[in-house]
C-alpha cells in the first residue's frame, strides 16, 4: 500500500535556526554594523579557524576571509594562486558548476579529470597523467587543481597533494560540502594551499548565502580580502592598481553564522546519525548501495545521503522512477550531479575520463539529510526503496 504523502514537504537538506542567530543580528542593527564588515565578521572568522584547527596544531597558522559565497571563495583561490586568463586549470568532472565556473572568470580553461569509484572524488593517478598531457599538448603545466570533496565525502587528498607537489601546482580545494569532514584526522578545506566552504541555505550551516576562503597565513588573508573590497590601495582617495570584486561578507549575515556555529556540532553528529541508520537500513537490499566511508582515512560529514541502484537488481527500478515516487510523497530527492564533461557550457573543454562519474551519474540518487529530517522519515523513506525495488 503507498503511503499518503507527506504533510510537510521533505527536503535534501533545510537550514535549520539554533536561536542564538537573533542575538547577533539585533546587536548588529542596534550598532548600526551592517555593512561589509563588523564585529560579527571578525568573530564568525575567528570562529571558523578555531572549528577547522581545533586539537590539530598542524592547522593554527590558517587565517579565515568569510566572503559572500563559496563560489567567490573559489574565485579568491584562484587569483591568489596565480591564474591568469590563457591558462589551464584541473577541475574535478563530477561536481556542481560552482566548482569549476570561477575559472573561467579568470579567462582560463577549466580540464576536467573524472572520479575514482571509493570516494567519487578526483581519481589521482588521472590527474597525474592529464598534467603530464596537458603540458605535451600545450607546452605548459595547468596553473592550479581543484579537488572536491563530494556531498562531503573527503577526496584522497594524499595522493592528490603528493601529484600536486611533485609538479608544483597550487591547490585550491573545493570543501563547500565538507564542513566538519575529516581526512586522516585534519579538516577538509585545509589540505590545499587554499580551501573554500560554502554557508548556502542547504549547507551544514548557513548565512543565508555566504562562503570563506581557508588562507596559509595572515599576508595571504589581507590579500584576499583587499580583493574582496574592490581592491583599494591605501591612499587617502580611491585608487585601484588591480580588479577588485565586491565580496566581503556583511556583518548580518556573520551574525547568523555566529549563531549556526553553537550547533554545528550537532548539525554534524546528526547527518553522521542519519547516515549509519540509511546504511543499516538499506544493507540488506539487493541492488541498492549506500556510499559509506570507503576506508578508516575518511570521516565523512554526509552533507547528503547517497546511493546508487542496479536496476538489473530492483525489477527495472531507476533513480529518475524513484526520485518521481518521492516528489509524489512530497519527499526531496534528487539525482547525482551531472558531470561537468557532460554540460553543454562546457562541451568544448579538455576532459580527461574514465567512466566513473557517468556511470555514477546514471545510477544514484541523493536522500533527505539535513537537520529536520527524523530517523522515522528516514524509515519511511527506506520502506518505501524496499517496497519498489522488490517488485
């Protein structure tokens, strides 16, 4: 029998208030900080980099610019690193656009590199042939890579970091999914020469809208955030040596991110949950995957829950059929990011493949995960995947 559909809609992952986010914004408002730039600011930052290094010295030397998206984060990276229009940049194929579109506001070309299949991230020894055949090709070494760290699943970032520094290439790694996962026990984000988070409405916290970019040192924070504030030279008039960009986080949407951060933890330890009651849960259906940890190297937040499905083990059930199912039951879910090799804007950039992320792409699907979703939706929801895939 189907069940009813849901009386309160479903979703992936919605952002999800603590309380304390009122505080900060009434004193916000009440000093007339609203701009750009404030007390909020300076403590979300310092808060961040205290999250990210926390019982980890190895990480006290990173510096935190909160900034107006991920995306802008990534976009800072990559002007830090040195990317300049004519230049090539290693992009991870499976992923959001966000990824890989900051590069071409620099002028440069983004390659794209497929997945290997334990985390679905970049696959490092095809990195390491494409830099080698992007330099016999054109003469030249790609300027940065762009690891991700998919639906927060942290990417094999030894390997990745080794091919980097064997070509000496600079790092800009794309954590945006991946607040609070863990690779070898260090914060993802803080692995590259440069990491960007992301606080959009469906992340692990949110500012509204809102993103940061994980600075090596101060010198190299001050210089994000002079190009983050339109670049302004210190003279006592407006004059710019450089394009600048309007990016710097305001002190409003700080004080919501101050306020996320008291449950962030929390945030984290419930998507975890959630995750290990959908594996649980689903371990025992035939043709049905759930992407856990693939080794003890990994500690994934599980931003989103994944799975793939073999239709030639579910009578002929697919992911679009089960996603269609769901959308009836007012339930969220969607399918597997598209690979970038895939999309027409970037029909004409190198790619360098292997099969993986279109085969991922065709057969998965993400499950509800965020803050509001119970472990009795998530009973629901996995009775439902049984229920269709044993017909």
């Amino acid at each position: 029998m189907t069940p009813k559909a849901s009386p309160r809609r479903i979703h992936l992952c919605l952002c999800h208030m603590s309380g304390n986010e009122q505080r900060y914004i009434d004193e916000a408002f009440a000093d007339n900080w609203v701009v750009p730039l404030g007390p909020n600011v300076d403590a979300f930052e310092n808060s961040l980099q205290d999250f990210l290094s926390k019982g980890d010295p190895s990480r006290d030397h990173l510096r935190i610019a909160a900034v107006s998206a991920g995306t802008a984060a990534i976009h800072l990276g990559l002007i830090l690193a040195g990317v300049k229009a004519g230049d090539e940049v290693i992009c991870q194929s499976f992923t959001f656009a966000a990824s890989a579109n900051p590069v071409t506001y620099q002028g440069a070309t983004p390659v794209f590199v497929d997945s290997e299949a334990d985390t679905w991230n970049m696959d490092p020894a095809l990195l390491d042939f494409a830099i080698s055949d992007r330099i016999a090709k054109t003469g030249r070494k790609p300027s940065a890579i762009i690891p991700v760290h998919l639906y927060g699943m942290p990417a094999k970032m030894d390997e990745i970091m080794m091919i980097a520094d064997k070509w000496d290439i600079p790092v800009v790694e794309d954590a945006a999914e991946a607040l609070g996962s863990s690779y070898r026990g260090h914060a993802c984000g803080t692995f590259g020469n440069f990491g960007a988070l992301s606080f959009n409405g469906n992340k692990m916290i949110t500012t509204s809208g809102g993103g940061a970019l994980v600075c090596p040192d101060q010198e190299s924070r001050a210089r994000a955030v002079f190009f983050a504030t339109q670049a302004r030279e210190s003279y006592p008039y407006y004059q710019h040596e450089n394009i600048g960009y309007n990016y710097r986080m305001s002190n409003i949407c700080a004080g919501i991110g101050r306020g996320q951060m008291t449950v962030l933890d929390e945030h984290i330890a419930h998507h975890r949950r959630l995750a290990a009651l959908y594996a649980s849960l689903l371990a025992d259906v035939e043709g049905v995957d759930f992407h856990a940890n693939p080794s003890p190297k990994s500690d994934a937040n599980f931003w989103l829950s994944t799975i793939t499905i073999d239709p030639s083990l579910t009578g002929g059930l697919t992911p679009d059929e089960l996603r269609l199912h769901f959308e009836s039951l007012n339930i969220e879910t969607r399918l597997l990011w598209k690979p970038m090799h895939m999309q027409p804007v970037f029909s004409k950039a190198p790619a360098y493949t292997n099969g993986v992320s279109s085969s991922l792409f065709s057969r998965g699907l993400c499950l509800p995960s965020g803050p509001w979703v119970t472990e009795e939706d998530v009973e629901m929801i996995v009775s439902e995947i049984k229920r269709l895939a044993s017909r």
